[in-house]
C-alpha cells in the first residue's frame, strides 16, 4: 500500500516541472517563429487634372442622309464611288417638279435621320441637344431665347418620338459650324452627371431658302433640275463610357399594350418576368 501512495507522489510531484517545460517550448517555438511580412499596399495613384480632361466621346447611336441614301447605303454608294464622282442623283428628270414636294422630301430625309439615330435611347430621359446649322438671316427665324433652335431634332412628334425629352442645348449658326464639338467637351467638364447628348446637324436647299435673307428670292422653285447642295442630315449619340452605366438599365424595348396574348407572352412583362 505504501509503495503505491509513494508511486502517485512521484507522478504529482512531475506535473509542475512537465508544465513549465511545456510552457518554456511553447514560448521557444513562438520566438522563432518567422516574422510575418507585411504585403505592401499598393494604392491607386489618384488621376492628374491632366487625365481627367485627356477622354473620348463615343458615338453610341447615329442617324445620317444625303439625298436618297441613309445609314449603311449612304456607306455603301461612297465604297463604291471614288473621289471624282459623286454619288448625287445626275438625271434632273428624277427630282420632284413642285418645289414644295421637294421641300416635304428633304424634311422626311431629316426625320429618318432622327429616327435612325434617336429612337433606340430611354425615353422620358431629358438629353441635352446640340446643333450645328448654316446661318440663319430671316427675322421670323433667328434663333432667340424664347424661341431657340434644336434643328430637326425638334421634330419628335412627327418621328413618333414623343417621350424622347429633348433638352435646348449650345446652338452654333455659320457656315463653318464644327467648332461646337468644343462646346460638346465644355458641356462635359461642366457637368459630371451628364451620361450623353445629342449632336444634330442639318443642310439643305428648303433649310437655305428657310433660313434666306427678308424678300430674298426664292432658292426652292418649281422645275426640273438638279439642287445646288445635297439633302444632308445626320445625328450623333455622344457619350462618356464611364458614366453611361447610370441609365443603362432603363435602355431597354418595352412590349406595346398589344390586344394578342401572344405577342404579350412572347414580349411583354410577364415573359420577361417568367424568365427572370
């Protein structure tokens, strides 16, 4: 009996040095243990005035005419041109007799660019617009304050546009109108929350002989023969890349309150809801 109490004496009496060797190793091992390197930051350099200003404009969305040409086959008839010809209409027998069937012509050849052009982009979306024509002589047609001049871009309604909202932007009037690309950019520096304008330019001889000087002659008459100037029209979406994803989800087709269950099974909410 008394060598078996002896022998747990023992025991007890080597937990205290067990112990503390245990706990000696522990802090050993932790005091050797590889320092941990620290991964160094690496932080976006913040851009300069510099880069903020050096950005391109895209062109999302365009619409153009030149006399019966639009968009792609106005592309096409030019490949198949070259820089001695022109792709203009030659035969005077081919346009309209009645000038003011020439006028209605050229302003169907303005709204297809619109059309075109402007369709496609949100709807109940206020779009600052942007135009660029020749100058403007008649007194009745100046451009004023409270009359101000978007150019064909105006004519929403009757290119079945009528929730596009357009918006009265910069308007430059002469005969060399491109310096309002600087105003495009200017307009974009100045307001950061803008995602995209619309740049509309428009030429023609009914614009001319709208646009002519108080009891000037007529530029538009009756008669078979071929106009000075062409009927150009054309429309341009642009944007900034970085901020176009702001109304990017209100950019989609939107199924007409069609009488067919199958067309609004096939396009309207509920498909779209189904597929969801």
């Amino acid at each position: 009996m008394s060598s078996k109490i002896g022998l747990y004496l023992q025991w007890l009496l080597l937990i205290p040095p067990i112990v503390a060797a245990s706990l000696l190793g522990s802090r050993w091992m932790q005091s050797h243990k590889p320092a941990a390197i620290d991964k160094p930051t690496i932080q976006q350099a913040a851009p300069s005035e510099q880069e903020k200003r050096e950005y391109v404009l895209e062109v999302i969305s365009m619409g153009v005419t030149l006399d019966k040409y639009r968009q792609g086959k106005l592309w096409e008839a030019l490949q198949k041109g070259n820089a001695h010809t022109s792709i203009r209409e030659q035969d005077k027998e081919k346009y309209p007799w009645d000038a003011s069937e020439r006028s209605g012509i050229s302003g169907g050849r303005s709204g297809d660019a619109l059309e075109n052009g402007a369709n496609n982009i949100p709807m109940y979306f206020g779009v600052p617009v942007f135009n660029a024509e020749p100058p403007v002589f008649n007194s009745r047609m100046v451009d004023r304050p409270d009359n101000p001049l978007m150019g064909f871009a105006g004519d929403t309604s009757s290119s079945g546009l009528h929730w596009h909202l357009f918006l009265v932007g910069p308007r430059r009037f002469n005969e060399h109108p491109d310096r309002i690309l600087e105003d495009v950019f200017a307009f974009f520096d100045a307001n950061p929350d803008v995602p995209y304008i619309v740049l509309n330019s428009e030429d023609s001889m009914p614009t001319r002989n709208l646009y002519r000087p108080d009891k000037s002659p007529s530029l538009v008459k009756n008669g078979r023969y071929i106009p000075e100037m062409p009927d150009a029209s054309s429309l341009f979406v642009l944007a900034r890349r970085e901020r176009i994803d702001a109304v990017r989800k209100f950019a989609y087709d939107d199924a007409p309150p069609e009488a067919s269950v199958d067309d609004l099974n096939t396009y309207g909410v509920a498909r779209r809801l189904y597929l969801a």
